[in-house]
C-alpha cells in the first residue's frame, strides 16, 4: 500500500474538498506545503508523465496531490521538493468538472495515479467513497488499463492514439 499525502492549501469549497474526505476516512493524510519533502508529486506542469517506473519511489517516500485552487498554478508547486509527475490524459467523473479532460479531483488524481502503479485496490477504495467515483472509472476503464503498469514511452503513445479520435 502506497501511502498518501495532500498538500492542502485550503482556498476551495471545503463542503465539496475531495481531500478533506479522504483524511476523514483514513485514506490521506493532509500536510502543509513546508512541511512536504520528497515522493512523486503529480504536478500538470510536469513533462514526465507518471508511469510503473515510479513505483519504488512511490513506496518508499508516498504519492502526493496538491489541493488548492489553480489560479496561481505556477507559484503553487514552488518550493516543493521531489519527483514531479503529469498524470496522462484522463477524464473527470466529479460533478464540479464533468467531462473537461484532465481537470481532476484529488481523489482522482490520486486514484488515477494509485491504478496506474498497479494499486488496483487502493486505487478503488479511494475512488468508492465518492458517490460519482464509479463513473470516473467506468470513463477511463481502457485508458486507466492501458496506462497500467506501462512504462513511460507505452503510455506517451497510448495517450497520443487516444487524443487523435
């Protein structure tokens, strides 16, 4: 099991933070920005795209999410030290962003990265606790299998096929 963290920056609607439930459940724990060191820290600014050769890092140090709002994109992921990783393209299934690719939710993203890594099974206790959850794995179904377990150059092309329809 890959242990999960959020730097969360508190400027959303706490009422619909898929964060805040997540460390209601256990399934996260919420950090402040200066206290994070180290991990894969999935980022949409990256060019590296997460894939299985992040694992072990992943293991060893946790995954992390940023949750705050992206208005302020660039100065947000300042001073945050480790590995940073894009997510490859997916579509939401949380009601606020239906549809827009790639605008996740924290649970998805983490959820997204957690299936990509071959966590099946976090990847979908995470995802179960949110009443739309089901419809964001039944929207990337293939892309979230393709993409499993894929090294870097696999999901690239997966991705470039897939945005060509």
């Amino acid at each position: 099991m890959i242990k999960l963290f959020v730097i969360y920056l508190a400027d959303d609607d706490p009422k619909k933070c898929t964060a805040k439930k997540m460390e209601r459940f256990g399934l996260a724990k919420l950090i402040k920005r200066k206290t994070h060191t180290g991990g894969i820290i999935l980022s949409p600014l990256s060019d590296i795209v997460i894939s299985k050769e992040d694992y072990n890092e992943a293991i060893m140090h946790g995954l992390y999410a940023v949750d705050g709002s992206w208005k302020n994109i660039d100065s947000i992921f300042s001073n945050i030290k480790g590995e940073f990783r894009r997510l490859p393209f997916l579509i939401p299934g949380n009601p606020v962003n239906f549809g827009h690719p790639n605008k996740l939710s924290t649970a998805e993203a983490l959820s997204a990265a957690l299936y990509i890594l071959g966590e099946v099974d976090q990847a979908n206790m995470i995802i179960g606790k949110f009443s739309w959850g089901h419809t964001f794995i039944e929207t990337n179904m293939e892309l979230l299998n393709s993409y499993k377990n894929a090294d870097r150059k696999e999901i690239e092309k997966i991705e470039k096929e897939f945005q060509q329809f």
